[in-house]
C-alpha cells in the first residue's frame, strides 16, 4: 500500500558555489536519507514519482523556487506536503530572513540581499501549495555552523533556524501547517559522530518507526513524530556533546496532529485519530490564526524598502499595492506598468509586478534620536502595563518586549522594529481602553520610520 496522498519536497544544500568555506556536506547525505525513507515501500510509502531531492548545483535560488512550484502544483488540497531543508539558514544585508542556496553570496556573516531564497519568497510560495496538510522541518544552523567540530568560522556567517516571527508567518501561508525545527533560538544543531546529523538521524529513525513514534491506525501522525523528535535529539546530544538541543515544534491554534507517512509500510489502515494534545513538557507552541495571518502578511515585503505585486507594508513607512503607491504622509501615486517616483524623488520603484525594486536613495533624516525613541518605547511600556489585563495586553507586552530588544542592537535588522510596532498597534485595536496609547505607538512607528530605514543603494529583485 502506497501513501498515495504523501507529496515531498526534501532540499539538501551541501556545497556553495561561492563560499565554500561554509559547506556542509553532511547537509545532501542527510536530504537523500530523508528522501529514501520517505519513498520505502516498507516504510513511510510516499510513491517514488512525488518525493523530489535538490541538492548541490540544482539547489541554487532559482532552482529551489521551481521546486516549490512543482509542489504547489503536484499537492492538492485533500494531500499532504512533506518540506524537509538542511542547509545554512541566515539573516540578509537587508536584514530578512534567507535560506542560504548554493549561488548565494556573502558579506561581512550575512547572505547579501537578493542572493538567496528570502522569507518573502518563501512565504509566496508556500501559500501557492494548496495541501491542507503541511509539515515543514528545518535543520538550519544556528552560530555559523552545525556543529563545533566543522571548520567553519562563526562569523562566516551568522546563521540561524527560522525566528519566532518567521515561523509564525509561516504559519500563515495555509490551513493545516505544522513547523518543527531542529533547535531553539540560539542552540545549535549538532552533527555529532554518525553519518547523518543527529537531528536527521532522529527524524530518519522516527519515519521508520523506531524510538517512541506510535502506530495510529497504520499512520505516523505529526505530534507523535515531534515527541520522539525532541526525546531522541536532546538525549544524544546530551551523550555525546555534553550539550542541549531542543527541537521545536510550532503550530496554529486549532490545529491538530495529521497523518505524515504510513507506519512501517502498514497495509491495513483506519481512520486517522487527529485529538492528540499539543506535547506538553516540550519546546512545543500554538500561535493563534489571526497572528500568524498578520505576521504574513509583515513578512511580504522587503524588510524597510519596496516589495511590488501584493498588498503590503514596507519597514520604512510607505504601502505598495500592485499599481499605485501610498507614501507615509497618505499621497498616492499610481504606477501602473511604468516607473512611481515615491517621497521626495529619490526612491525609484518599477510598476512591473515582476520587476526589479530598486532604493537608490531611501535614506532620511530621523525625526528623533535613538535616546529619544528609548524614552518613547519606555512610556509605551508602562502604559500598557497600567491598562487592566488581558490576553491581548499581554501579546502587546510580549511584542513590545522585542522590539526594545532589537531596538538595542547595535547594526538593525532592517524594517523589523517597524513591523513589530505594527504588531502592538494591531493588537491595542482590540483594547477599548487603548486609544490614547495607540497613538503613541503609532508616533514611535512614525519615528522608527525614519530611524531604521534601508540604507541607500540596496537592491532586490523579485
């Protein structure tokens, strides 16, 4: 019997046409085990034809995009879609999230804007595969690379696994997703002594059936493959790293465990019970639909420049629709096919929803400095605190709690501070008692404006 429903994407980037510096080869071992035990007959059952491997040259930005596409078009909404990457994930010189392929480029431990596959991309695509059910793994590196053992040079690149914000707008991109990742925000993921990595071994082992994964009615269901996922992890790099490792498992509010694979080649199957619990004990969480569609829709964009074709905020202030512009101070320009001269005439955007946005000058003088925009953060702070308590004061707290954190930093991700104040702002619309606060929060948007904006001469090209 062939689980006929399973359709799988598994990407390994083992080399870097560039950089080869930052290689893991272990990355394309761990992508063709994956994709062995996903096809075995005797095991997971996928039909050989709908599990597709990219790895090395073929996992370029170009080529890991297309593959995408042959999901979202081969999975359809009653299937299930498998996405297993390994590789190098890293924030931008723009400062977006990217999945490091094999054309990507460095500069100074970030992947340089445009190079790679960015959250934006990513999240268009994964909400074009119309599968219901999605389960998407991610054992990206955390500090530079996988494992202490690698000559890898931490500040090659600073990499990392998908962030809160980015797993919740992933999230986002469709009903049914599941996102298990191999570690918590800023553990690393270790390779340790075996042939695959020690996250891969485990998720290998689990998709056969091994360790505590169990039989449901002839099924591995989700939440059970995270369990053993998390136990199996964590007590071998306890063993052989002296060390802590924790994989986590994010997921929409509502939604249940669903079948990934069949149980050992299982022939006779039942229904599949999805009233399986959120595993407590574990590095696991709910994220409510109506966050994970906001924080979508504040990932579809450039990080502080333009992004064209769908409807969204920029991190410096100005909305882009598909043919018109809306600058910060609420003028409108409409683009059309042609050429939008946004603000004061420095910033050229092309009308092509396909085309190239291009900053050439998009820097502005602050309103304000980083001590006084501080001071304001601060004062929106201990209002919130005043207001009376609830859930929605509570997620403004935990939002507001990170952009003071990257507030911060030293060298600022671009347009992420903004899209957090947005956040807050959203969330006070629900607070009767809010009004006068949301108007500070949104002088501090105003502010954070024109303190964090791109600096001049980026480029992307979507």
């Amino acid at each position: 019997m062939a689980f006929d429903k399973g359709h799988a994407l598994v990407i390994g980037v083992g080399t870097h046409r560039h950089h080869p510096g930052i290689d893991v080869r272990i990355s394309v071992t761990d992508a063709e085990a994956v994709a062995a035990v996903l096809r075995d007959a005797n095991a997971c059952g996928y039909p050989a034809g709908q599990v597709q491997v990219v790895h090395d040259a073929g996992a370029t930005k170009a080529g890991i995009l297309a593959a995408l596409d042959d999901l979202a078009a081969a999975a359809k909404p009653d299937d299930t879609a498998f996405l297993f990457f390994c590789g190098h994930g890293a924030l931008g010189t723009d400062g977006n999230y990217y999945l490091v392929g094999h054309d990507a480029r460095v500069q100074n431990g970030r992947v340089v804007a445009g190079t790679g596959v960015s959250e934006a991309e990513l999240l268009q695509k994964l909400r074009g595969i119309a599968a219901q059910r999605m389960l998407l793994l991610f054992n990206a590196c955390h500090s530079g690379n996988l494992s202490p053992s690698l000559d890898i040079a931490p500040e090659t690149l600073d990499a990392s696994n998908p962030d809160a914000d980015a797993a919740a707008a992933l999230l986002g991109t469709g009903q049914g997703r599941i996102l298990i990742a191999a570690c918590r925000e800023q553990q690393v993921s270790y390779i340790g002594k075996g042939t695959l990595s020690i996250f891969t071994q485990a998720l290998v082992d689990g998709l056969r059936g091994k360790g505590s994964v169990r039989n449901t009615n002839g099924f591995i269901s989700a939440f059970s493959l995270y369990e053993h996922l998390y136990e199996a992890v964590g007590d071998t790099v306890k063993d052989q790293c002296h060390a802590v490792q924790e994989p986590e498992l994010t997921v929409l509010r509502g939604v249940g465990p669903f079948a990934v694979a069949l149980y050992k080649g299982a022939t006779a199957l039942g229904d599949f019970a999805g009233d399986e619990p959120l595993p407590a004990g574990m590095a696991a969480r709910e994220v409510s639909p109506e966050k994970s569609a906001r924080y979508f829709r504040q990932h579809i964009d450039t990080g502080g420049g333009a992004y064209v074709g769908e409807s969204v905020h920029t991190g410096g202030g100005d909305f882009i629709g598909r043919d018109k512009v809306v600058t910060g101070d609420g003028s409108t320009v409409n683009t059309g096919s042609g050429v939008a001269f946004v603000g004061d005439g420095n910033t050229v955007i092309t009308g092509k929803v396909r085309g190239e946005v291009r900053v050439t000058n998009a820097v502005t003088k602050p309103e304000g400095g980083r001590a006084e925009f501080q001071a304001l953060l601060e004062e929106i702070r201990q209002q919130l605190a005043a207001l009376p308590a609830s859930s929605d004061r509570m997620e403004a707290a935990a939002e507001l709690a990170r952009v003071e954190e990257l507030a911060r930093r030293d060298a600022l991700p671009a347009g992420r501070v903004t899209r957090g104040l947005e956040n807050v702002h959203e969330i006070l619309e629900g607070i009767t008692a809010a009004t006068a606060l949301g108007a500070l929060v949104a002088k501090a948007i105003q502010m954070a404006g024109s303190l964090f904006r791109r600096v001049a001469g980026e480029t992307d090209r979507r």
